[in-house]
C-alpha cells in the first residue's frame, strides 16, 4: 500500500541528494518518476532539482496553485509506468496541495516522497511541513550536525559578518551565506559559528589589500 513519507531536517542535510537518489532507484527499475521543485527557488534555474554535490534532474515548477492530484492523475494517465512523486523544497507546500498528496496516495496508490525544512528561521512550522507532520504516513528525520558536534534542528538566518538575524519574511531564498544549521543551544545564543565572509560587492583592491 502507498504512503506519504516527509523527509524533514535543518538546512544542508542532504535533502536533495537522498531525493535524487530515490529518484534514480525508480528509474533504474524501469519504473517513472514525477518530480516537482518550487518555482519560488531560482538558484540553479526553475524546473531543476540540484543537491549540493553537484547531481541534478529537471522537475515541473510547482506553483502554490497547482492541484497536485489532478496533476498527477493526467501524467499517470499519459505514463501508466508513473510510480512515485517526490517533492522537493516540499516545507514551501500549501496545506490544499498537502492534502491533494494524501489523494494520490490513497486515491491513485502512488507512494509520495516529501523532502523540506521542518522550521523557518524563527522557529515556527512552514505551512506545509506543518501538514505533512500531521498528515504524512511516515515521518523521517535527516540528521544534520551543529559546528559544535550536536545535532542541528535550527535554520539561523545569518547576515554578512556571521550574526543571527532575527526579523525578515519568512521566505528568502538563500544558501550557505545566508542560512546556517545550528543546535538549539547556540541558536538561541545567537552563536553560528561563522566568522562572516566576502560579499561579491567587496572590490578587487579591497581583497588584495587584505591579503
């Protein structure tokens, strides 16, 4: 029988590897995949999936109005070898479109695999990774460790000299220079473990100076 599985964790967890991998698993088999990625998240390009490594596999832009059932209903009914959805960036989820997955998987007996944050940068649930806690069949943790060794459960949103920022939207797009995963401990000390780094806008000159 299906399920809907959520694969939550902090920021460089390795979300997107473990998804790709799932991914080439299926098509090994011979078996079809639906991928989907976040049209919001434009860092390598829209309809693409890219892990830290360096993999990549092109994936249809999700927008928060797409109905993922009737999506996914008409590709399985081009491609009868359909046989698993994954999800990436899924914490960017709507809770309709959360509840339209749990209808492919009862509805059309296709496993769907949700990989996201489980926080944002202040601590609270995104909308969608609060669903899919509440909803998902199988909820699994990807493990992540804090710069002091401990496991890191906290997204730090961080500004260019390494310090914790603490007010801003919820949804910024960003990476290694702007979010840093952190044990809850230094997170609430506001410690990131980062000393700062050059921003683009630093001249030429400038660095070789320092240098």
């Amino acid at each position: 029988m299906a399920k809907l599985y959520f694969y939550y964790s902090a920021m460089n967890a390795g979300k997107s590897t473990l998804l790709l991998q799932s991914n080439h698993n299926y098509l090994e088999r011979g078996m079809g995949t639906l991928l989907y990625s976040p049209s919001i998240d434009t860092r390598f390009g829209v309809g693409k999936i890219t892990s830290r490594i360096g993999l990549q596999a092109d994936a249809r832009k999700l927008d928060p109005a797409a109905d993922l059932f009737i999506d996914t209903e008409q590709a399985y009914s081009d491609n009868p070898n359909l046989a698993c959805v994954l999800i990436d960036e899924a914490h960017f989820l709507t809770k309709e479109q959360v509840q339209q997955l749990c209808r492919v998987v009862d509805e059309l007996d296709m496993p769907v695999l949700c990989y996201g944050l489980r926080t944002d940068f202040t601590g609270e649930l995104f909308e969608g990774s609060k669903y899919l806690l509440g909803l998902a069949d199988n909820l699994v943790e990807v493990k992540t460790i804090c710069h002091c060794g401990r496991k890191a459960i906290m997204n730090m949103r961080i500004d260019a000299a390494g310090n914790k920022v603490l007010e801003g939207e919820q949804v910024k797009i960003g990476g290694n220079d702007m979010y840093v995963a952190t044990c809850r401990d230094h997170y609430n000390k506001g410690i990131s473990g980062v000393s700062g780094f050059v921003s683009s806008s630093q001249s030429a000159d400038k660095l070789v100076r320092e240098l």
